[in-house]
C-alpha cells in the first residue's frame, strides 16, 4: 500500500461562481488555481461538465480543458468527466485529440454516463436521443478506436484525434463504470466527493475484476476527497459551511451561487439536513493540519487509493489556494 507521502495530489474543479461573482471571475480563479496546484506538484486538475447550474461554470468542459491547459505548463489537465451521453463519441475525439496535439502528454479524457444536470436539459442536450444501458460501453468502445491509429479501411477517423491515444478514464459513483474499467482494463475515478456510499464496494469490484490491458497493466484508482484545510480544526469548519450550503441546495433543489462561510451553520438544520450532509460529504477531510494528514493517511488506509483528488469548495480564492498548500505540506510531513 502506498504511504501517504508517496501518493500524487490531484484537484478536481467545478468552477464555483461565487456570490458576487461573475463567470469570468469563476474562470480566473480556475486558472489560478490550477497555476498554483502546479507549483505544489499536483499530478492533475480536472474539470466537471455540468449544465444549466447557476454556480457551475464548467459546461464547455473541452473549451475548459484548453484554457487551463494553455494558462500551465507540466500539469495533466482533463475532463472529470465528459458525459459521453450527452455528445457523439467522434465529436469528442476530434475536441480532445485537438487538445492533445496542442498539450502533448498532458490531456485526460475522464468518461462519465450521468446527465450533468436534470431531466429537462439534458432532452434539450440530446435532443430526441433516448440513451440505453448498453450505449454505454459501446461508445467507449468507439471512442477508443477514434483515438487509436487508424486502421485500414476506417471509413471514419477523427482528424486531430486519431492515434493521440488520449488516456481514457472510467468515472462513477455505482458498480457499472467499476465493472466496464475493470473489463476493458482502463483506469478508474470514483466520486467519492458526493456519492461515498458504494465507493469500497466498487474499488472491490474494479480490483477484483480487472483485466490487464495495453493501457494498463494492474488496477489504478483515484478517489475523489473534499478538502477544506485551515490553520485550526475551528476554522476549516467555518470555512467548510460554503461547502455545507451548497450541498443542502443540492439535496433540497435549489442550486445557486457559492456563499460565504457562515458561523455555526449546521446548528441551524433539521437534524436530518445534518445528517444527509454528513452522508454526501463521508469522504471529506477537513480541519488543521493534523487532522488533514490524519484524514488523507485514514482514506488511504482504508481504500489504498493510487492517487487522491481534492475538490476544494472555499469561498475566498485565497484561502482555497492556502487550503491546497496545507495538503501538500499534510502529504510530505
């Protein structure tokens, strides 16, 4: 099992607009942020597709991809993820392979086979498009021949794109995506940062299942972490009720712009409210530096994670920047 001083930091973004933000403020921050993950020696930094959130701003997720890719210069920068369904598997080959022929080596394509938002949008996404359980894996499928050089007599070949071999990644929050990357030898992302219920389950199968590939040989799991670091265990819980509000908007649907931190938050909520935070936020870290080492070294131990990506929800830019200096100092202690 890997110490945690051994295993990479990476950082997930859904590109939060802030409460007297705008988009354009959300997106420099994003940048920002990804500049400085640099500095620390994160391994990656990805970016969420969602649609028709008032607070998210990552819905061109490929146009995203590029704007970080370009502000940077080693970081990998990738998708976490593209919902497949909701676009042609050669339309996102031609996006990311452009980026790879931009971005040498440095471009992820992470998979996902949720919406990224409700039911509405996504008809108005896919159009009259009714997606099956088995369309699925067939457009991975599809999407790794678009990526691979092509063969003779390929009637289709996405130009960019064909033979970039953009690493694919599975993402998930159920057993499904477990199971495909496992078939198909594919590493996999679990979204530990909202949806922790199934997260050992499915690292169980995925491991258990796996299948050695050309792409990879053994198992390699990344598991999302939110992360809200302070000097003290008292003000990383102040800090973290950003991240408390919005998830109750989320749990009673009612989505919208990333507040500021308010004093004793949780003591305000029906108990139940409480208790379904705690539940979507299981996987968090958050507190002082001792409790962040404690916590990132627990969630490892406990899932033996391969890398940890941090999702770090901190109304004020700065302090989310000293926030990411508090884990990487947690990792090399």
């Amino acid at each position: 099992m890997n110490a945690l001083h051994d295993i990479p930091l990476s950082m997930l973004d859904l590109v939060a607009v802030r409460e007297g933000g705008t988009v354009a403020d959300a997106l420099a921050i994003a940048l920002r942020t990804a500049r400085h993950a640099e500095s620390l020696g994160f391994t990656r930094y990805w970016l969420a597709e969602h649609h028709n959130l008032q607070g998210i701003a990552s819905s061109a997720t490929a146009v995203l991809v590029g704007y970080i890719a370009g502000g940077t210069s080693r970081i990998r920068v990738g998708s976490g993820g593209v919902m497949l369904p909701n676009h042609a598997p050669l339309v996102v080959a031609e996006a990311f392979g452009t980026l790879a022929e931009l971005y040498p080596k440095r471009i992820d394509l992470g998979l996902g086979r949720a919406p990224g938002t409700d039911q509405v949008t996504m008809r108005a996404l896919r159009r009259d498009r009714v997606e099956a359980e088995a369309d699925f894996p067939r457009e991975v499928a599809e999407l790794q021949q678009l990526l691979a050089p092509p063969k003779p007599g390929q009637r289709v070949v996405a130009m960019p794109g064909a033979g970039t071999e953009v690493p694919i990644w599975l993402l998930g929050s159920s057993l499904f995506s477990a199971r495909l990357a496992a078939e198909r030898g594919l590493p996999y992302a679990f979204a530990s940062h909202f949806a922790p219920r199934l997260l050992l389950q499915a690292l169980d199968v995925y491991r258990s299942q796996f299948r050695p590939s050309p792409t990879l040989a053994k198992p390699y799991v990344i598991i999302g972490v939110p992360l809200i670091a302070a000097p003290s265990d008292d003000e990383a819980q102040f800090l973290a009720s950003s991240t408390y509000q919005r998830v109750l908007g989320i749990l009673r649907g009612d989505r919208g712009l990333l507040q500021p931190p308010a004093a004793d938050f949780m003591l305000h909520l029906h108990p139940q409210e409480r208790a379904a935070i705690d539940d979507f936020l299981a996987a968090a870290v958050i507190g002082g530096p001792q409790t962040v080492r404690q916590g990132l070294a627990a969630l490892l131990q406990a899932t033996a994670a391969d890398e940890l990506m941090l999702v770090c929800d901190i109304f004020d830019p700065a302090l989310r920047l000293r926030s990411l200096d508090i884990a990487a100092a947690a990792r090399a202690a």
